[in-house]
C-alpha cells in the first residue's frame, strides 16, 4: 500500500523532549516517518495523510532514541581484580600510578585483534541498545601508540556500520602517558600533536578530540596544546574535567570552545559559570561516581543556576563504570545527584545530542530529525528511570527501523 508516510507509530503517548523543560509530552500521540526522517508529529487525530505501515503503541511511551554520549566501550580485557583490591582498601588513583587502571586495560586492548576488540565491542553495544540506545559516543584511549589508537577507531565505525547505530569518535590519546614514553612525557604530548592527531584527521576516522584532565592524567597546559593542534585541524573537543579534584577543567573547556566537559564533581562555580556563559554541555557520569564510591556529587544547583545543559552518559569502561544500561543510569542520575526524571531523560535524549553537536538532527521528536526512537511499557515517563536494574524498553528504533 502507498501512503504519505513509510510508518507511523500511534495508539500511546509521546514524550517529545522538545521543550526546553519537561518531558513535551504529547498525549495519545502519533509520529510519522518518511525516509528515516520524522514527517509528522502530534496529536493523533490530527494526524494527515495516510502510512503504508502502522504500529500501535497500544497505550505505551515512545521517547526520542537514547544517545549515550560518554562511552569507551573499544576494550578488551578484564579490571575484576582491581574492583577486589579497592575493596581491599587500594584507591583508583593508587592502582593507576602503580600501572594497573588504564595502562591494565591498555595492555590488553594493544593485544586484542580488530576482530576481539569487534567482538567484545558488540556484546556491549547490544545491551545498550536493549535500554534505548540509538546514537554512541566511543572513545579510544586504550591504545597510546598511533596503530593502537587507529584500531580502536576503526573497531568503532565498523560496529556502527555492522549494527546499524549511529556511532560518533573521539580520539582519546591524552588518556594516559603510556609505558615507552614514561621518562619523557614531553614526547608523548609531541607524539599526538605531530602524529597521531594528523593521522586519525586524514583518515576521518574521529569526530572529535577528548583528553584526561587530572593529576594522574594530563595537566591543563598539555591539554591545551593538543586542543589547540586539533581545533587547527577541524576537529571538536571535549574534555574529561575536574573528576577526581578541581584543576579548572570547566573553565578550560570554556575557554577552548569544546562541546562538553565531562564528569565535573569538582568543578567550581567560576568553572560552571564559564560552561555556561560558552555554551558548553555538562556531561554527568553517575555511573563511575557510584562505582569509585565518590562522595562528592558534581554541582547541579550551580549548573541549573547558571543555564548549564545536563547531558548523561554511562561511561562504559573496565574500570570505573562497567555499565551498559541507560535506564540505569537514569535511576543513578535521580538518587546520586538529585536531578529529576525529567532532567534526567532530557540528559540521555537533547542534551546527549548537543553534547555530541548533533541537536540539529537528534535528540528530540521533531519534524526533519532523524526517526530514532525507544518504546517503553511504563505509565509516565519518569518511571524509565524509578527501579534500579528494571528495563522498561520494549524497541529500540534507529532511522524508522526496529535495530
Ligand atoms: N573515564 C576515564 O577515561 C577514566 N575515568 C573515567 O571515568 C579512566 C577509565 C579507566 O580507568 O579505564
Ligand atoms: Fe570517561
């Protein structure tokens, strides 16, 4: 049968996000599709036209698809042994200078080939989808040599091209200063500004530029050495700020322009201010900071005084945040820090997507963005995120087809 639309989804309730506040909800609601586009949304009867398909929501909630925005989900190997010795009394930052943490993970992943790093990379991207997720930020960072890194990148779009998900890169090589340049730091800085970064850029193989801001990491003036070779060769940053103590990462975010600075438990009111005043997307990881058993929350009073975006992301790693569900991620959000459910969807829906630089085309139910959606058996929207563990998510649908 022809229709004005491919598909329309009807018969349940939209939680459009489409608002700057709130969920947008539109009440017994249809959104139709035509060429992987949102066509139409609305009421459903006024809905025109006619679909070629119709799918009834039969009294369900249909959300923009989730985007997780902060993930470093390229991995292999395992950091069990490490979650033992923090509760033998071992902090995150101990373990990281006695070269376990993120050179742990390094190790493996520089072993792994293209096809186990694909492999172990599919299983979470699954689970994320089965929660919502349409749209993935993954992050390399687990390599630290220019082949290693560039296999990582490339595990990542050929998942997205396998899966049908929307993948987005961020080159990660200010991760951490790997083992051979660990007398001279120096060179390694050097190594991703004259090397790594030219390369992964010819190759378009990263949408966007992160580093590790913190004093088991990289300082802020090396941070602004690469931000600053990687703005000159088009690329967007972003940047991993003020997690385990204040080093003015927000600020400095603010400063360079980057889409988002992430974690920010630490950060100061003069860092949120300038997040705010740049346009700059907070994005909060509740999982790592239930993980570390962190006890500071990052300021959400002074992001919402100060108009600060609230994105969400789960963070996906070994070894600060082995967790691969949204709706998880939700809960965390409302019972760790306070935000409500309706931030919270706002946080993995148009604040995941301007976080990304995607806010044009994703994020929201709206005419001409793409038609990726996620189907949840709840009564409202904030029972997504009310009980810990429980996924409420029915479909996960990227560009009007179920993944
Ligand atoms: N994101 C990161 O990049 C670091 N912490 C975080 O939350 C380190 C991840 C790791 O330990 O592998
Ligand atoms: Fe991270």
């Amino acid at each position: 049968m022809q229709g004005d639309f491919d598909a329309v989804w009807t018969g349940g309730h939209l939680a459009t996000m489409a608002d700057e506040s709130g969920y947008g909800v539109i009440e017994n609601g249809a959104v139709a599709v035509k060429n992987g586009l949102i066509a139409w949304v609305g009421r459903a009867a006024d809905m025109p036209g006619r679909a070629a398909g119709t799918h009834d929501l039969r009294g369900r909630w249909l959300t923009p698809g989730l985007i997780d925005c902060h993930t470093h989900l390229v991995y292999a190997g395992s950091r069990v042994r490490e979650f033992e010795m923090r509760l033998e009394g071992a902090t995150y930052e101990e373990i990281a200078r006695a070269g376990g943490g993120i050179l742990s993970t390094m190790r493996a992943t520089r072993e792994a080939t293209e096809d186990e790093l694909l492999d172990l990379a599919h299983a979470r991207a699954e689970k994320l989808i089965a929660g919502g997720v349409t749209t993935v930020e993954i992050k390399s960072g687990y390599g630290l040599d220019l082949d290693s890194e560039l296999k990582m990148l490339r595990v990542a779009r050929t998942l997205g091209e396998e899966r049908g998900i929307e993948v987005v890169t961020t080159f990660l090589g200010a991760h951490a200063v790997p083992p051979e340049h660990k007398d001279d730091r120096d060179a390694y800085v050097r190594l991703i500004i004259d090397q790594m970064l030219p390369a992964v850029a010819a190759e378009g193989l990263a949408d966007a530029v992160d580093a590790f801001c913190e004093s088991i990491a990289f300082t802020p003036a090396e941070t602004r050495r690469i931000f600053k070779a990687a703005t000159k060769l088009g690329l967007r940053v972003k940047l991993h700020a003020d997690q385990l103590g204040d080093l003015g990462g927000g600020a400095l975010a603010a400063e360079l322009g980057a889409l988002s600075a992430d974690h920010l438990e630490h950060a100061s009111e003069e860092s949120v201010a300038a997040m705010g005043r740049a346009g700059v997307t907070a994005v909060l990881l509740p999982g790592a900071f239930y993980f570390l058993r962190e006890t500071v929350a990052p300021p959400i009073a002074l992001m919402r005084k100060h108009g600060v975006r609230m994105a969400l992301a789960t963070d996906c790693n070994a070894g600060t945040s082995p967790i691969t569900s949204m709706p998880l991620i939700l809960n965390m959000a409302c019972t760790l820090f306070r935000m409500t459910p309706a931030e919270a969807l706002a946080g993995v829906t148009r604040h995941g997507a301007a976080a990304l630089g995607l806010l044009d085309t994703h994020g929201t139910l709206e005419v001409g963005k793409v038609a990726d959606f996620a189907i949840w058996e709840v009564e409202s929207p904030a029972e997504i995120a009310y009980a810990p563990g429980d996924n409420r998510c029915l479909a996960t649908i990227k560009g009007g087809q179920p993944l």
